[in-house]
C-alpha cells in the first residue's frame, strides 16, 4: 500500500463536498426525520423491540430453537413498525439518502475513471 500525502486543495474539496452533501435536501430531510423519531418514545422503543426480535429469530435460527410462536412475534412488530408514520419517514429519508450518495459516488466516478467509493473502502483485514 503506498501512503500518499493529502494536498491542503485535495482536503478542501473533499470538506467542500461532505459540508455540500450534508447541507443536501436529502440529508436534511433525513436528519428531520431522525430527529422526530428519536423524539418518540413509541416509535424509537417499537424500532429497539424490532431490531432485539430479529436478531433473536437469526440466534434461534441458527441453533436449531425458531418457533412458530418466534416468528409470530416477529412479524407482529413489524407491522406494527410499517404502520408507523415516524419510523416509515425515517426509512424513507434514509433510502433517499442512501440514493443520494450511490448517485454522487457514480458522478464522482465517471469523472475519475475508476470506481470512487471502491477506492474508499478499507481494505479486508483476512488473511488468505
């Protein structure tokens, strides 16, 4: 790996295009929408029980113990969560986000010639 020195105009671009990013309609949509879900306990507390029974259901999964009981649950809330203004807001500002950024990453890339957020990427620490 070759250590290659940032330049002082390398790093203001680079600044100049995160502040542009985040000061970007859809970073800002997202941002209001977070802020309106952290706000709400039902919605933030309804996500945490979600996020808590999914990643029981791939534990159970994996050792052989997934009920129908297990599964019901699940799926109760997440309907619950989908039925959800705040939590779908949320989801929706942060698609459009992540939108935002695969559009900026090919921009960046067809004017570099090379595959931008590749280039970005940390490289795997696996020994093979």
């Amino acid at each position: 790996m070759t250590n290659t020195t940032l330049t002082p105009r390398l790093i203001e671009a680079v600044e100049a295009l995160a502040g542009n990013l985040l000061a970007s309609a859809p970073f800002a949509a997202f941002d209001q929408a977070y802020a309106r879900f952290e706000a709400d306990p039902q919605a933030s507390g309804l996500m945490r029980s979600l996020n808590q029974a999914q990643a029981n259901l791939r534990v159970r999964q994996g050792n052989g113990g997934l009920s129908q009981a297990d599964i019901s649950h699940f799926r109760t809330l997440q309907a619950e969560a989908q039925a959800n203004r705040l939590i779908m807001d949320y989801i929706e500002a942060q698609n459009n986000v992540v939108t935002s950024l695969r559009e900026t990453n090919q921009e960046i890339s067809q004017w570099l010639g090379v595959d931008f957020a590749a280039l970005a990427r940390r490289p795997s620490s696996c020994c093979g």
